[in-house]
C-alpha cells in the first residue's frame, strides 16, 4: 500500500491515458504525465519550465489570457484546439481547465487535461467535404436529390427541389415534396402504392414518373428514382433519390409522336385522295360525253346536272386531301406575308357575324416568303373562319404577323426535326373562343377530326392548313386552355429576295 499521498497521486496521473498537464501562475509547465508524451510526442525532460504555446503555436495569445483569466475567476474552460506534435504533425485534443488552489483557497496553477480528439475532427472534415460535393453535385445536375430516413420520418432536399419547381430557397416543405401539397392529383394513389410495395416487397430500387406543381401553377414532369436501404433484417431503414425536371423531354416526344402520326395519316389521305381524284375525273368526263346527247332542260339532263355537281364538290374535298398529304401542284413565288392577309381579310369580312371583330397587327418590318400565294390566302380564311366558329357570340379574332428569329431551344421544344433555326414569318391567329383541352389540341391537325356539329364541317380546314404550311417547307405550333381562347402559329421560312409589291399593314 502507497502511504505516501503525493506519490500515489502521481502514480494515478501517470496511469491516466490523456494528457495531463500542470503548469504555474506563470504558464510554465511543472508537471507532464506520459499520456501527454504520447499525445504530443514530447518527454517530460523536454517539456519542463516549457510553456504550452509550443504546442499550440496558431493559439492566439490574448484570447489565451482571456480564457485564463475566467478559469481563475472559477469557470472551468472546455473546448477544442490545434495542437503540433513534436514530428511536426497536427493534433486536435479536447482540452478542459481548471485552477488548482491550496488549502487556503490560495491559486497555484493551472491543471489541464486534453483527449486526443483527431481521429473525430478529421471525420467531421471529411463529412463536412462530403456534404459540400454532395451540395456542388445536385446544383451542377440540377437534380433534386432527395433522402428520407424511415426510422425519424425525416425527408431532407437539395435545392435542386426549388429549381425545378420555382420556389424561392427554404420554401419547399421536405415532407411535403412526395406528399399532397405539391403532387398531381391524378398521380398521387399510383406513386404512394408503388413506393409503399417497393418498401414492403423488399425491392432495391423504385422509379416513377409523376408530375410536381410549380410554384406558378402549371405542373413539371419528373422522373424519379430512389434506392432503399434496408438493414441486415431486410427492414427499410432509408430511401435516397434523385428526381429529375423532364418535362421538355416529354414534350418533346409527344410533339414527334404527333408528327408521325400526321405524316402517317397524310400518306393514307394522299393515296386515297389520289385514287378518288382519279375515278372523279373519269365520272365528270363521262357525265360531260351525256350532256352532249341530252336535251337542256330535261328530266334526265337535271339528273345528270345533279351528278357533275355531286362530283365536283368530291373533286374540292380530295383537293383539300391532297393538300393536307402535300401532293397537289404548287406555284410558288416570292411573296409578302402581309399582302395575302390583308387579301384574306377582305374576303372575310362580309362571312363573320356582327359581333365578331376581326384585327390585324401587321408588322412593316416582316420578311418576304417563298410560296404559292393563293394557298396561303386560303391557310388564313381556314384560320379566322375556324376562329369564328370557336366563339359562341360576341368576341374577337387577331391576325398578328411578325419577322422572328427561331433559335435551337425553340425548335427542339416544338418544331419537326427538319426545320432549321433562322428568320421565319409569323402569322398568329388568335381568337376569344372557347379554347380546348389537351386532348382535342393535340388533334386539330387530323384529316376529318373535327369538335363541330354535325354538318357544320368536313375536319378537313385545320389539316389542309398543315399540308399547306409544311409543303411551304414550314410548320404550325398550337396553343389553347378550355375558357382562355386558342393562338395558332404558322411559321413560314423567309428568302432573301424581295416580293414583287408590298402593301402596308392595315
């Protein structure tokens, strides 16, 4: 047994693992325990009436003194600090101070003890790092990268969650982005069954495509995928995802799916179209060989009358077929966009009711194009008469013509594959209509597809209007929401050349 108190003091110090350090009033080291020799490589000889600023020399002194000074006071310091060791390598140690004192309260040093706290700083660097690539990665993808731990039912979200959907930084609620606040409707049941099997099928992975609100109210189309960790009972513990923003690629491919489509259609109408104008040239050449052998007047020359007109009216509705497949003859020209409206309008005028009105807003400036003027006269009286038809009463209709420059985004997001980017002419028809839902838009173009009466149309106007534009080596763009009216675009490619004559705009 150790009688000596002081000695069996010193033995207990120097079993402690962490470095335990004494120094006086004056900051020199008294007293080094081989837990501080292994913590920062020094021997007790060579730290002796040394002060501790060689072991922290990025230590800043006044902030040092101050920290002495409230532990003197009686507050005992804790904190953190960067040490060297003697190989010059850094050390991080937790340290805690405290004031030693005599049995008379008298102050007699400085007792400190530090842990070695390295290995724990540099983890929290390396996550810190970490986490600062994981924020750098989500911005450069434009990502919304999304983690939900099942255990706190806590979602967290990058902010690639406020990019695509258009809120303002820190507006996102986490839990909310998978849940009502933001999902469609329509696409809310299907994602949370699917994502609540994956969970309890003990699948690795689950992807959807669903659509998110924007903070402007129209909706994003997001393709989002996410891996599932489980522990070793196969039990869900987290889900990690990204979802990305791919509403333009959907877009995309619907607008070409609905060009194959017409393309597909065009070559079936221009087949039929094409064999029909063929057996109708023959009836009306036979009927006209009748005519000759039948008296003016009669009973059977009526009958025969009857027929020509029968077949010349299917000669008009197999033109307007060939039109649409792009198969008729053409006599293109230089011409100026403006003249054939302002052509058009005059001849539309007496066919609108009393309360419609009919605007132009022609620009002087637009370009000259190069096509068959009486078919483009005819693409703008299909579009205001169509127009008309689309306002129950009282209304307006808008021929607007421009010159505009169409860049690569624009073209990739609505235009064919083989439009090239550069000046085109624009004629937008605009009308204070009904408007249309989704479905019927994306139809409007189809031969014999038509929303009016029966009797009030073939569905051939719209689709002779694409024939028209496209033969002229351009394209026409829709746009239309059920109450809010329709605008149809029509763009033509300009030509250098100038048309013949130029009229101002009316």
């Amino acid at each position: 047994m150790v009688t000596d108190q002081s000695q069996f003091y010193v033995q207990v110090l120097q079993a402690v693992g962490d470095s335990v350090i004494f120094t006086d009033l004056q900051g020199r080291i008294r007293y080094w325990n081989r837990g501080a020799e292994e913590v920062f490589g020094y021997t007790a000889t060579e730290m002796l009436e040394q002060t501790p600023a060689l072991l922290y020399p990025s230590a800043d002194p006044e902030r040092l003194a101050a920290d002495l000074q409230e532990v003197l006071a009686g507050k005992e310091y804790v904190g953190t600090w960067q040490g060297r060791r003697k190989d010059g390598e850094t050390v991080w140690v937790d340290v805690k101070t405290s004031v030693v004192r005599d049995a008379a309260g008298t102050a007699l040093g400085f007792l400190g003890v530090a842990k070695d706290a390295t290995a724990r700083v540099k983890a929290q660097e390396a996550l810190a790092r970490s986490e600062r690539r994981y924020r750098l990665v989500s911005q450069a993808s434009r990502e919304a990268l999304w983690e939900w731990d099942l255990v706190s039912d806590k979602v967290e979200w990058s902010r690639g969650a406020e990019i695509i959907l258009g809120y303002d930084p820190g507006t996102v609620s986490p839990n909310g982005a998978l849940g009502p606040a933001y999902m469609h409707p329509d696409d809310r049941t299907r994602v949370e069954t699917g994502l609540t099997t994956a969970l309890a099928d003990r699948a690795e992975r689950w992807t959807d495509q669903y659509r998110l609100r924007r903070k402007n109210g129209s909706y994003a189309v997001v393709s989002d995928r996410a891996y599932i960790e489980r522990d070793p009972d196969g039990t869900p513990v987290r889900v990690v995802g990204a979802l990305a923003d791919v509403t333009e690629q959907k877009e995309t491919e619907e607008h070409l799916r609905q060009s194959d489509r017409l393309e597909a259609v065009g070559r079936l109408a221009g087949g039929i179209a094409h064999d029909m104008n063929n057996m109708l040239t023959s009836i009306l050449g036979w009927s006209e060989y009748l005519a000759l052998a039948l008296t003016p007047g009669s009973t059977e020359a009526t009958q025969l009358g009857r027929i020509t007109e029968a077949a010349t009216r299917a000669g008009r509705l197999a033109q307007q077929l060939l039109a649409f497949a792009r198969r008729d003859m053409l006599q293109p020209r230089p011409t100026d966009l403006n003249v054939a409206v302002v052509e058009a309008a005059n001849l539309l005028r007496p066919l609108l009711p009393s309360g419609i009105d009919l605007n132009l807003a022609l620009s002087a400036s637009i370009g000259c194009i190069f096509v068959d003027r009486s078919r483009i006269e005819q693409v703008v009286i299909n579009l205001v008469l169509n127009a008309r038809d689309a306002i129950p009463a009282n209304g307006r209709v808008t021929v607007e013509t421009n010159s505009v420059t169409l860049g690569t985004d624009y073209i990739t997001r609505h235009a064919p594959v083989t439009i090239k980017p550069g000046p085109y002419s624009l004629l937008a028809v605009s009308d204070t209509g009904h408007g249309m839902d989704r479905e019927t838009l994306s139809r409007i173009f189809e031969p014999f597809y038509t929303t009016k009466p029966v009797g009030r149309g073939t569905g051939l106007g719209l689709a002779t209007v694409y024939g028209s534009v496209k033969q002229a080596g351009g394209f026409v763009w829709a746009y239309s929401e059920p109450g809010l009216g329709t605008v149809i675009k029509v763009y033509l490619p300009e030509i250098d050349t100038e048309p013949a004559s130029r009229r101002e705009p009316a």
